[in-house]
C-alpha cells in the first residue's frame, strides 16, 4: 500500500531560503517572530494566501509583500491570515472582576473633579474587548454615565477585523462567556447576530495601529494620557526588542498612576521595566507611579566635632551677594522645547507658561502649550490654550485641528467637525484634519463622508515623499499614516 500524502497537491513546502527571507520580512514590517517553532504554522498560511490565486507563488509572495507598503491590499491579506483573531466578550473572568471590583472603581474616584477617562485596549481584534470595557464602565456609572467624556481606544494591525468591531455585529459565539442578563440589555438580536446597543458602541473608536511604528504616545494617534491599557496575548506573536520598545512607549502613554495589564503568559517581560507590580483578586496589574519627589537640598556630611582641648582661630568670610538668575525669553523657549521632547510635559508647561508670561500675543507658544496639555491629559486647559492661540491669530490652522482633537476625544463630534473643516478651509490639504474627520464620519454613521475624507487623505499622502512628518503630528509620517488609513 502506497503511504498517504497528506499534502495537497497543490500546497507547497518553504526551502530553509524561502522560510528566511519570509520570517525576516515579517518581522522588520510588522514585529511578529516566526521562529524555526512555528515553521509549519507559516507555512500553512502561506499555502492559504496562495490557494486564494492573489500571487503565483512564495517567491512572488514575498517579492510582492518586500516591495509593497504595509498599507497595501497584499498585506491586508497576509496580516489577516497570519494573526489569530479568536476572542470572546468578557474574556479572561479573573481580570474582569479586579476591573468591576477594584482597578476603574479606584481610577472613576481619581476622576471624580474632571470626569474624563481614557482607556486603551491594543490588539483589540474584532472588538470584543473594548466593548466589554464600555458595558462594564457604564454598569459601574449607572445614569452619570452621560456626564462623564469617556474615550476607549481600539486599536489593532488587523484591517478587517477592525471593519468587523466598527460594525458592532457578533455571532453568538462572541458571547458564549457572557450573562444572558448582559446579553438582553445591551445588544439586539438580529436573526442569529447580535448588535451591539448604540451608545455603547459610541465610546469606542477603531483604528489601525503597527506597534512597531514609532508613532505613539502621540496626540495624532490618540495614544496618550491613558488610564489603563490592555495589552493581552500578543507580546507572545513578537521578538524581544519589539517588545521591550512596545513596553517602553506604553509606559510613555500612561497617565501617573495609570494601570497597565499584559497575558499571565507574557508576565516575564515586565521585570525589566518601570511599572510596579501589583495583585488584584487573583491577577497581577502593573501601575505607573509618579517619580519619587527629589529632596529640596542635598543631604549635608556631618561635621567633625572641634577638640575642646585645641585653640582654634577662624577666619570670617563675606559671601558675595547673589540676584536669582532670570532666564531670557530665547532661553525659556529652548527648555521648553526640551522638555517637551524628552515628553516631561510638566516641566514643558511650566516654561511655556513662563514665556507667555512676558510675551501674551506668540500664538504659536499658545499652540504649544495646548499640545502639553493635552499630551498630559488635561484638555480644559489645552482647550482654553487653544483659544488663546486663536484669539492672537485666527488663522493659525494647526490651533483648529488640535482643538478639533480635543472636541473629539470628549465626544463632541459635531464640534470636532467644525474645527477640522475650519482647518481645512485655512489648509485644503492638511492631510491630519481629514483623517480624523473619517474617523469622526465613521462614528456617527456617515459612511459617505468617511469615504470622502479617507481617499483625500489618500490623494494627498500618495504626491508626498515617504518619510516626510506631517504637520501638526508628533513624528508621525507619511508612510504611517498612509498604512493607518488605507
């Protein structure tokens, strides 16, 4: 008897070359390791990218993927196949309940004075877990839940399944952890799917992120001054200075004291990094703690005791007089911008504050100094700061587009469309501005303006060079944003 192929005639083997240049072009793109270990797992999807006839074989297939951008129709595909999208509502029950029981009700009573609260779920899939964080905060708010700005952030590598969270649809497997009490109040049956209710669904905002891109904490993204972020069973998929920058800018992206969740699995990276651990009903969190306030005067040496036996002669000295040191304008100008770049928002604002102090009408200082409040989390005042800029130069388009963020971020959607079409009516292609109207467009149901304002985005980023950083971004580029939006 002849032994069975198990192999379908049409699926092909990787050479050792083949496995190589494909592992290392996914990691440079993406971050993701496939090690000798998961040889036999690549090689399964590539043989089902190549069963759907896009490419004509794996030499095309990575040729095609090296040359292409990551934005590109191909590595939609690719990226789709190769990444485990399988999750559920109310996954992992252990952490849950220290987020019901302990982690938001401690950071809503952090909150109570501005009632605003940001929340960051990464490789967020099919959006089954920022929703879940949406229903837990408006059963843990009751009826104050509207007079709270509530931001979750969803954000994941995966396009399509992206689309699939913005939709808000799931099939009952999606909810097979969850109570039938939750189920009846806050989704609509619909044949055999489920819709998620509205108001929930409002709280959330998809978007497209590669962690391995250098383009967070950044207001542009919306990756900053965050509460808590969830970060679960994907630092397992990626190599280990990936992860240690990923770890690194999430830290950077957390408010003080704010609260950071990684897989029980992939605990072992944290030991390298600044959080503190902590225990919550049988899970560990890990927190960002404000730095140690430094002593006011350097501890002083004790002095030697004179011998009472010995005659000493000592001779007075007159310390010179000092005037305090009164930095210029220029100087105050520069240690902001150094503080600002080292993200030491406090310090930025305070010397921001400084020079406007002595120089009222710099509308571009202004605009700078809304950037650091918004970066540090406080949009009052980088919304008042905005207005300030505005006030001193009404066409300063870069002051509309960050007050239009602000608008967004609260969930004023009809302001924040405002202000971006002001920015663009100062700025036909400030390219930032439409993006976030699509975003916003996408929120509110308006497909046909999301479309619009995505492929104007498109148009423009398309006649730009690649590594150009755009206006009114951190440093993000054009590449970046072309693979965000695509």
């Amino acid at each position: 008897m002849q032994p069975i192929n198990k192999i379908h005639p049409k699926e092909i083997q990787l050479t050792d070359a083949q496995f190589e240049r494909l592992q290392k072009t996914i990691h440079e793109r993406t971050g993701i390791l496939f090690g000798p270990r998961r040889r036999n797992e690549l090689q399964r999807h590539v043989n089902k990218i190549l069963k759907k006839q896009i490419v004509p074989d794996i030499n095309s297939l990575n040729k095609t993927l090296v040359q292409q951008q990551t934005n590109s129709p191909i590595w939609d595909v690719f990226i789709d196949t190769i990444i485990v999208g399988e999750t559920y509502f109310f996954r992992e029950k252990i952490l849950f309940q220290a987020l019901r029981q302990q982690i938001l009700p401690e950071i809503i009573k952090r909150h109570q004075n501005d009632k605003s609260l940001r929340i960051w779920s990464s490789g967020c899939s099919t959006g089954e877990e920022p929703y879940s964080l949406s229903i837990l905060l408006d059963q843990l708010l009751g009826p104050e839940i509207h007079l709270w700005r509530i931001f979750i952030l969803a954000t994941d590598i995966n396009k399509p399944s992206l689309k699939k969270g913005i939709n808000g649809v799931f099939r009952k497997w999606s909810l097979r952890q969850t109570p039938d009490d939750i189920v009846s109040k806050y989704f609509q049956k619909e044949n055999d799917l489920y819709r998620i209710r509205e108001d929930i669904q409002q709280r959330v905002m998809f978007s497209y992120l590669n962690l391995k891109d250098p383009v967070y904490p950044a207001l542009s993204t919306c990756t900053h001054a965050m509460d808590l972020i969830l970060w679960r069973n994907v630092a397992i998929y990626l190599s280990d200075k990936v992860i240690a920058d990923v770890l690194k800018r999430f830290y950077q992206s957390l408010l003080p004291f704010g609260y950071f969740n990684i897989g029980a699995s992939e605990a072992g990276y944290m030991g390298t990094t600044p959080f503190v651990s902590k225990q919550f009903s049988g899970t560990f969190i890990y927190q960002k703690m404000p730095p140690s306030p430094q002593p006011k005067h350097p501890p002083i040496k004790p002095v030697k005791q004179p011998d009472p036996q010995k005659k000493y002669h000592f001779k007075a000295h007159r310390l010179p007089k000092t005037e305090p040191v009164k930095l210029t304008s220029e100087a105050l100008l520069e240690q902001a911008k150094q503080f600002a770049e080292k993200r030491k928002y406090n310090q930025a604002i305070e010397r921001f504050r400084m020079y406007l102090n002595k120089n009222p009408d710099d509308a571009d200082v202004w605009y700078q100094l809304a950037r650091m409040y918004a970066n540090s989390g406080d949009l009052s005042h980088a919304k008042e700061a905005c207005n300030s800029a505005i006030h001193c130069d009404p066409l300063l388009v870069e002051a509309y587009y960050i007050r239009g963020l602000i608008y967004e971020e609260n969930g004023e959607l009809e302001l924040a469309i405002q202000d971006y079409k002001k920015t663009l009516y100062l700025q036909s292609d400030f390219v930032l501005a439409h993006y976030h109207l699509s975003m916003v467009y996408l929120q509110i149901k308006d497909e046909q303006q999301a479309e619009r304002h995505r492929v104007h985005a498109i148009r423009i980023l398309s006649r730009r060079l690649g590594d150009e950083i755009l206006s009114g971004a951190d440093d993000l580029t054009v590449e970046q944003l072309l693979a965000m939006i695509s």
